[in-house]
C-alpha cells in the first residue's frame, strides 16, 4: 500500500514546517513526515524550508542568521495567517515525531542562500538521529546527488531518496542516465507529477514501483489516480485527504 508522505509537515492544512503542523500530522496516522533542514548561526539545525525567511516567517533575510533566540523572534505565516510561533529546530520536531512508532522521517538537506550545503548540517543531523536510535526509521532525503554521496560514505545505515523534476533530469541528460547515476546510491527516487505522468512507462521499467515516491500530489483526482497505480510514497501537502481517499472515506 503507498505510504502518504506529509509535506513539510502538511502545509496546506497548517503552517509549513511549524510545530503545530507536526503535531497534528502526528495524528493523521500517515506512513510518514517530510521536513526541511538549514543551519543556523550557531550550528541549529533549523527546520524551514527556504534559504530566507521571507516568504514562511514574518521575518527577512537569509535564514542561516537565525540562532536560538532570534528563531523564536520570528513567527510563520500558515495559510489562515500568522500564527504565534517561532522557527523550529530538529530537535524540537523529533521530540513530537519520534514517538509515533512506525512513522518514516524524511528530513531533506537544503542549500543555503548561495546554493552550498553546510557539511556541518549533515555531520550534526545524522549524529542526532543516531543519538534518538532513528536510524532504521529515518530516510534522509536530498537533490543533490553530491550530497547523498557523502551521506552514503558517511552514514550507510540510512535509507536515501532523490528527488527529481523535468529540469534536473534533463541537467543529469536524461531519464535513463539519471537513474542509472542514482541506482546504487540510493534506495527511492521522489519523481515530481508532472515528470512522472509523461514518462511513467521508462521510469517504472527502470525502478521497481515500490522504491518511486510522487511528489507533490493534492488534488482529488490526482490523489485518487496515483493511489490507484500504487508507488511506494505519495507526498502530498493535504495528508488528511490522501488518507481519506486511500481509506474510502471520500467519495473518488
């Protein structure tokens, strides 16, 4: 059966990325949670999506300025407006997480505001995973495929997954060529929708359904086609309705 990803903590339904979103995803009971990763100025692991604030926070600027003061100097912006919370840390977001058995983590490591991926980030996100024993529960999750070869050097005990639009395989030159970069590094490749669509027939002859994730799929039409072909993980910003839709609950 797919497992629904929540989407940066099911954005459509509660402020990406926030505590409250984690929370209440944590009683969805969906096969697992997104996240995004960023570090911060004094070596937080900031949960946040965006290398600035911009666009989730009511603050400005690039986020790496942030540390554990100023992050709860912010506040995120969820779809019904400002809510009275600060900028996450990992921490925080596993501390909610964790204890929800069987529930996959996917935390994805993002670039900062000049495209570079701090190895501190990475070196303090695994060691914190393996501190909480989360390790066989935890797939970590990138585009860079620079970066899932160190992570795979670094730390063979995770799962990987790559994710991939229409403008970054065409980058790799080609479908074919992509997933055959990717084959022996990591264990699922997250295809964007529309990608997936035009070319589903080469890319399930190459990878085997249930190591392919769609991304990013909240339409109920959407939802019910993809659930009905049945790849490993569907992620979708609206898991209640996925959910709903995979247990019958809404009319398709």
């Amino acid at each position: 059966m797919t497992k629904i990803i929540a989407h940066r903590g099911a954005r459509n339904l509660w402020a990406e990325n926030s505590l409250q979103g984690f929370r209440n995803t944590r009683d969805l009971n969906v096969g697992a949670v997104e996240f995004d990763l960023h570090l911060g100025a004094n070596g937080e692991l900031l949960v946040i999506h965006d290398a600035t604030l911009d666009r989730t926070t009511t603050g400005t600027g690039p986020a790496c300025v942030l540390n554990d003061t100023s992050r709860h100097d912010v506040r995120l912006i969820g779809p019904d407006g400002e809510i009275d919370e600060g900028v996450p840390v990992l921490s925080e977001v596993l501390d909610i997480l964790a204890p929800v058995s069987g529930l996959q983590l996917l935390p994805e490591f993002k670039a900062d505001e000049n495209g570079l991926y701090d190895p501190e980030m990475i070196e303090k996100t695994v060691e914190l995973l393996r501190e909480k024993g989360l390790a066989s529960r935890t797939t970590l999750h990138s585009f860079d495929v620079n970066v899932l070869r160190k992570l795979k050097a670094a730390a063979p005990e995770f799962d990987l997954m790559v994710s991939v639009n229409r403008v970054w395989v065409d980058r790799q030159g080609g479908i074919e060529a992509f997933f055959e970069t990717v084959r022996d590094l990591v264990s699922f490749v997250s295809v964007q929708h529309e990608l997936f669509e035009a070319e589903y027939d080469r890319i399930t002859q190459l990878l085997p359904l249930e190591q392919l994730c769609v991304w990013t799929v909240n339409d109920q039409d959407l939802i019910t086609r993809w659930l009905s072909r049945g790849p490993g993980f569907m992620t979708s910003d609206n898991p209640k309705l996925a959910q709903e839709l995979q247990a019958g609950q809404v009319a398709a």
